[in-house]
C-alpha cells in the first residue's frame, strides 16, 4: 500500500494499516492539520468555511465524510459540492467567500487511489510553506478541537457546476453564437467521473446539440486507465470517425486535464491543447504564455508567431501560477492537458479549455486534424521509472546532469538537458513513487528512443 504526503496534500491507496496507506485515520490526521492551519492564519475566534467536492471514485463518499465531519469538530463550517470538478471547488472558493477548500481527487491515479488536495482562500493550490506548516501540524498532531457549543455545521450546494458554466458563457473570449453556428457533433469520454455531468451540460449551453457521450456515467468505475493518454484511449479513437464526430473530448476523472481527438480519430496531441488554445487568445491580444519545463516547444514558437513572450516554469500548478502572475501571462497551464485562463481562474479548467477551443475551431472554419497541422510538429515520449527504496534518486539526477554538463542544463526542477532540435526532461514526481521521463523530438521515433536511451542510462547511473 502507499502513502504520498507533499506540500500539495496527501495522496495514497485506500486500505491497509495507518501511516502505510490513505485510511480513515490518516484522512481525518490531515484535514484537522489543515483546519488548525487555517484557524492559525485567521484572526483568532474568526468562524472559518471550507468548501470540499470530489470526484467519483468509490472511495470518495467515505473520505469526504470523514474530512467534513473533523472540519465541523474543529468549529469549521463546510459547504459540500459533492460529485464536482476540480476547477469547479477552486472557483466556488471565492465566490462563496471561503476560507479554503478541499478537493477528493486522485487526478489520473487508478480507482484505488483518492487524496485530499488543499486549497487557500482564493481557490489555488496552497504554495511550498503553506504546505510545509500543514504537514508540521499532521506530524505532530498539534490540533484543538471545538467544544460543543462551538462545532461547525455542514451544508450542501447542488449548483456550483451549473454556475461554473454561466462564468465561462459570460466570457467575452467565449463565443457562444459562433459556436451554434457551426452546428459541431462532439463525442466524449468521461471516464465515468464527474466529466460526465459537467461537459455535456456545458455543450449544451455553448450550442452543441448532437454529443456523442461514452463513458459518463459518474459511477467512478474506470473503464480504462484514467490517464489520458493514446494508448488509453482506444474506445474514443474509434468512436469519433464511426459517429461522424468533428472531435473528441477526452478529460480525467476531476476534470482539469483536456485531450482532444481529431475527426479523423487520431490524437491531436495532449500539449497542443494548450498551444491551441494559446494561439486563439494571443491572436486576439499579444502577451506572455507560461507552461512548465515538461511542456513542449511548440507553445514558445506560437508565442513568436503572434509578437508574444514565453516563459517556463518548474513542473506543479502552483509553480505555473506562480510565473504566470509574475509575468502578468494571459495564458498558461501544463502539457498534460492543463489551461489556466486568469480571466476566470488561476487553476487548470478543462471546461474553459473546452469552449475556447470550440470558439477557436468556429472561427478557424477548418477541420481539427487541419488545425493541428497548421501548428509545429513536435513528439513526445512520456515514461516512468518505478522506484525501489533504496534508489537514491537525487544521487541519479546529480549524475545525470553532470554527464551532460556540456549541453543546456537546467536543475530547476530535477534535470532538463535541452539538444539542439531535442530536450529530455527527468524528474521524481510528486504524486507518484517515480521517476518521470519525458522527451521530445521532430519525431515520434526520436523521442521514443531518447527516452529508452535516458531510461537505460539512469539504470546505469543507479548502479554506479
């Protein structure tokens, strides 16, 4: 079993002995540190709100109970969104004038995982410090909870998606008309999570009447790996080209990870995504685009082709954020899928995502498979190095890049070697007990084989 505390939040499988996995003891251990720390940073006696939702994992219902019902015990009032989207709790934050949030997902983790992912008053992942005082108080248990007279009370709002989508109609990027009149068919994989009564709501308002919908049913029985990747998502690629569809909607099972399938049921490319929705808003106006050190290039050259600057920051959406409020960005995220548009939110928004992307399509006039071609053409390998314990993974990275001390290195965030047409990009995740190794190249064979070379050369590097 596997417990993953960070400064993020806490993440682990469900079952098994406390401290070993994420049980009902080490749920309730970390949402009270997270209530104490909230009380701390408030003025004393202030009567706090925390609003929680989660995706539809099985596990979901038990760990948000346990959490809402340590919040009240702590004289913390909650507001639970119930089945809802990551994005949607980050918004609701500050538009119910919360003090904080928690979100119960495990992203793109399988069924067995969930986490608590905390939120700051203003609806963003709380930031290194935060988290690190969080993770203090859990390990100490330094934590007072209320008496009788002064315990919290939980309610429940069933709105918060339906008001998400009204925000992103009001936008005035968002073009509702021009949508409707390109009369699009959408289809859809939901993973069976909370997409599944988030997107199709949202097409209907934007004017997509004819929606293809696999897999949403909000059961949180994952009938595929819920990673979206294009080797899980077969049933998809299929689907689009056999129903006629102009595309396809691909998201994770909270919502905050885009992937869009041509009409011709190939990929469009997980990172360009981003680059798509990037090229829409910077041809409207010029600025700054942000994405991590594990995003691909083809984002910097849509930046040049539209008069615009780019920057990059570490991997994390607190770290992306971070940059993007440094550099007054009007646009950044992750390549995974992530779009962060400031002008609704400071968090990855798969829903925004979705109508920018409609709104650029409608206006382009051209197929999806068309559009991606009119972008850079660059391919990456994303692999994974599980890890042992005795691995010393700092020890690999620090050996790594001094292998290739001659080339462009970067250590912001483990190791990035930048080639000529190509870069590598290897770090320990946060989530996960891995390596992730991540390439890109001109080529889906080159990337595939200098991830296999850095894959085998970490082994190397390991062994020495």
């Amino acid at each position: 079993m596997t417990l993953i505390k960070s400064i993020s939040g806490i993440r682990g499988t469900i079952g098994g002995a406390p401290g070993d996995a994420l049980t009902p003891v080490d749920a309730v251990q970390f949402a009270a540190a997270y209530g104490t720390w909230l009380q701390r940073r408030n003025n004393a006696g202030a009567h706090l709100k925390v609003m929680i939702g989660r995706d539809a994992r099985p596990s979901g219902e038990m760990v948000s109970n346990l959490v809402s019902s340590t919040l009240v015990g702590l004289g913390i009032d909650v507001v639970d969104l119930g089945l809802s989207t990551t994005p949607t709790v980050e918004m609701m934050v500050p538009e119910f004038g919360a003090d904080g949030g928690i979100i119960l997902t495990a992203s793109h983790n399988p069924i067995n995982w969930n986490a608590l992912k905390l939120l700051n008053e203003k609806g963003e992942f709380v930031n290194a410090e935060d988290g690190a005082q969080i993770l203090k108080i859990a390990e100490e248990a330094d934590m007072n909870f209320a008496e009788v007279e002064k315990l919290g009370k939980l309610t429940t709002y069933e709105h918060a998606i339906s008001d998400h989508i009204k925000m992103i109609l009001d936008l005035d990027e968002v073009d509702v008309d021009a949508i409707k009149a390109a009369n699009f068919k959408v289809a859809i994989d939901a993973v069976n999570s909370t997409g599944g009564i988030s997107i199709p709501p949202l097409l209907k308002a934007l004017g997509v009447n004819d929606v293809v919908e696999l897999y949403c049913e909000p059961t949180g029985i994952f009938p595929h790996n819920p990673e979206p990747l294009e080797k899980h998502l077969q049933d998809i690629m299929k689907a689009v080209p056999e129903s006629g569809a102009d595309f396809g909607v691909v998201v994770d099972p909270d919502v905050d990870r885009l992937a869009l399938i041509s009409e011709d049921g190939s990929m469009f490319g997980e990172e360009y995504t981003l680059v798509a929705v990037a090229d829409y808003l910077l041809e409207r106006t010029n600025g700054h685009a942000v994405s991590n050190l594990s995003s691909s290039r083809a984002l910097r050259d849509i930046c040049d082709k539209h008069n615009s600057t780019y920057s990059a920051s570490a991997v994390g959406e607190v770290n992306v954020v971070t940059e993007m409020k440094a550099k007054d960005a009007v646009i950044g995220g992750e390549g995974n899928g992530g779009i962060i548009f400031p002008k609704l939110h400071y968090g990855r928004d798969s829903l925004v995502g979705i109508a920018l992307f409609l709104t650029h399509l409608a206006n382009k006039k051209m197929k999806v498979s068309e559009l991606r071609a009119s972008y850079p053409d660059y391919f990456m390998a994303k692999e994974k190095i599980q890890l042992t314990p005795e691995l010393d993974v700092d020890a690999i990275l620090e050996k790594a890049a001094a292998a290739y001390q001659n080339e462009d290195v970067s250590t912001i965030d483990g190791v990035k070697i930048n080639f000529a047409k190509s870069w590598v990009h290897l770090r320990k995740s946060n989530t996960e007990p891995i390596i992730r190794v991540y390439t890109e190249a001109p080529s889906k064979s080159e990337a595939d084989e200098l991830a296999q070379r850095f894959i085998g050369e970490l082994g190397e590097f390991a062994k020495s």
